[in-house]
C-alpha cells in the first residue's frame, strides 16, 4: 500500500528534512514544493500500523515538522509516459 504525505517545515529546515527522511526505508521519495505545503513524500507501508508508525514517528518526529497531512493511495498504475 502506499499513501502520499504532505509536510510543512519550519522556514529554512526543507533540505535538512528531506535528507533525514531519505534514509528511510518506508519513504520511496520526497519533494520541495511551492505553495501551502512544503514537502510531499510517497511512502510504502504494508499494514495500517506500519503507516502510523512512519507518520507518527519518522516523519512527524522529524526537527523541524511543523505539520502533516496524509492521503492514502486507493488504486494506481502507471500512465508510461
């Protein structure tokens, strides 16, 4: 399963949260991006409990996460292009 989290961090803190997240195994990637939210990441997990444990604790736990917001991938498939 997969689920994409939004996450706002403190002013300045955007390359070091994406560097601390990389090294999660959990987190396949993480972008900078403009508007109400700072970064996105796309994070694989195989129960529900997994999922909370990344949000809760890898991600939200993270210096300088100020805020998250998680949507969980219903169905996908690559478009190839």
């Amino acid at each position: 399963m997969h689920a994409y989290i939004l996450i706002r961090v403190d002013a300045g803190r955007e390359k070091m949260v994406i560097h601390s997240l990389s090294r999660s195994r959990s987190v396949e990637w993480v972008h900078e991006i403009y508007g109400d939210w700072d970064l996105i990441s796309y994070v694989s997990f195989s129960d529900f409990a997994t999922l909370d444990y990344v949000a809760s604790n890898v991600i939200r736990s993270g210096r300088g996460v100020e805020r998250t917001q998680t949507y969980i991938v219903e169905f996908g498939r690559a478009t190839g292009r």
